[in-house]
C-alpha cells in the first residue's frame, strides 16, 4: 500500500474467525494516530479495553495512554436498553439495536477531535452483531447503505468473521471500497492477507505474511473464543 490507506472510505477486512483480523487494523489505527488523527474503537468482541491497548502496544509498538485524548471506546453490552454513561473515554451501549448503533456513534466522536487526517472508526467482529433474529438484517442494511454512501464523513475499519453469516458478510464484501481478505495456518501460527481493492490508490495483490507474532495471534483466537461463548448467545436473545 505505498499510499497507505484512502481516507473517508470502507476498509473490510474479511476472513475466518480467530484468524488475527484485528490485529490488522491496530496497524492502520496506529498509523492513524500517529499522523495526527482520533480513532473511536467498537469493541465488540473485547471483554475489556486492556486487550486493545495490549494489541496496539504489540503489533504497532504505539502506547495507547499517549493518545488519551484522541481515542474513545464504545463497548458492547447487549444486556442493557441502551447505553451507559460515559465514563472518562469509555462507555457501554447495546450496539445491536440500530438506533442505539447511531447514537453510540455520535456520542464518541463528539469524544474526540476531528483533527489531522480526520476520525478513524475501527469495529471489530461486526458479525457477531448478525445473530440477533430481531436486528440482524436490519444492521446488515444500515451498513450496506453506509458502505455505498458518498462521499463519507469519517474513515470506517471494520473486520468480519466469515465462518458463520458468510452469505450475509459475502453482501459488505461486495460494496465496501477497499477489501482486504485474510488467512491464517497453524503450527506456527500465521496471519496472511491479501488486497482485492483500494479505492484511487495503487496496491500490490500479492498474498503477504502479517509479521505479527505468533503469541499475539494466538490471544486473539483466545478472544474468539470468549465472543462465542459470552456474546453470542446475549446477541441471539435479541
């Protein structure tokens, strides 16, 4: 990516669950911060927000508690009607119903400043988000519709697990501007990914090994396993 990423886009990484997706996006949401930008992260997968700054502190090699003041964190709890108070730079919301998803948005970028390169909005594990029988499909047309609106306001990462809902992911692959699709093997553990398209900007297809470590990847799939066990089922409720 010699020009990095297009700004005011859709970046889908897509690719098997437990596979390091994530761990992709640390990279650009480091990049971000360091050329001036705000990042609001959409933890939906993470218990907690100590995984992000352990993530970002080993794949990027960026502190996190550097960047205080131009990060927020909406965390996802699909227990409560709405959302929670904001707490310092954090706050809890029932991401799962649409509304909700609007307005948790527009409260934590009004967190930070809209400054540099603008406002990163990186959410991981957007489908877990899709096992909800009563907003599932609902969500999967506000971000269709959020993908092929132009031009956009902020700068959109998002990674999907293909193992499940893969015909409802297969329908974001088709209309985000720029997809990355991901891969990992095992023993040792590795993370490969591969561009399909960038929006405006020159880019290599050839199929890279992420050099992350292999331990990192490893906490990650740790984490899949906890969405599994905790949110999907309160997600499946609603």
């Amino acid at each position: 990516m010699p020009q990095g990423l297009p700004i005011r886009t859709v970046t889908l990484l897509s690719g098997p669950g437990g596979s390091g997706k994530p761990l992709i996006g640390d990279n650009f949401a480091a990049a971000w911060l360091r050329q001036g930008g705000s990042v609001v992260f959409m933890s939906l997968q993470y218990p907690s927000t100590d995984f992000i700054y352990e993530s970002l502190k080993t794949v990027a090699g960026l502190d996190l508690h550097d960047y205080r003041d131009r990060v927020a964190f909406i965390s996802l709890d699909a227990t409560i009607d709405d959302m929670g108070p904001v707490e310092g730079n954090i706050f809890r919301a029932n991401l799962v119903k649409p509304d909700v998803w609007d307005a948790a948005l527009e409260r934590a970028i009004g967190l930070v400043p809209d400054q540099g390169p603008g406002i990163m909005i990186f959410g991981s594990a957007l489908n877990l988000l899709l096992f909800s029988p009563t907003y599932g499909e609902k969500l999967l047309d506000k971000w269709e519709a959020l993908f092929r609106k132009s031009p956009k306001e902020y700068t959109y990462v998002f990674s999907v697990s293909t193992t499940a809902k893969k015909k409802e992911i297969a329908r974001l692959e088709a209309v985000a501007e720029n997809l990355i699709m991901t891969r990992s093997e095992k023993e040792p553990f590795r993370l490969y990914m591969r561009i399909v398209r960038l929006k405006g900007v020159p880019f290599s297809s050839e199929e890279i090994q992420v050099p992350i470590p292999p331990h990192a990847l490893a906490h990650v799939k740790e984490i899949a396993e906890h969405s599994r066990k905790r949110v999907i089922p309160q997600v499946s409720r609603i």
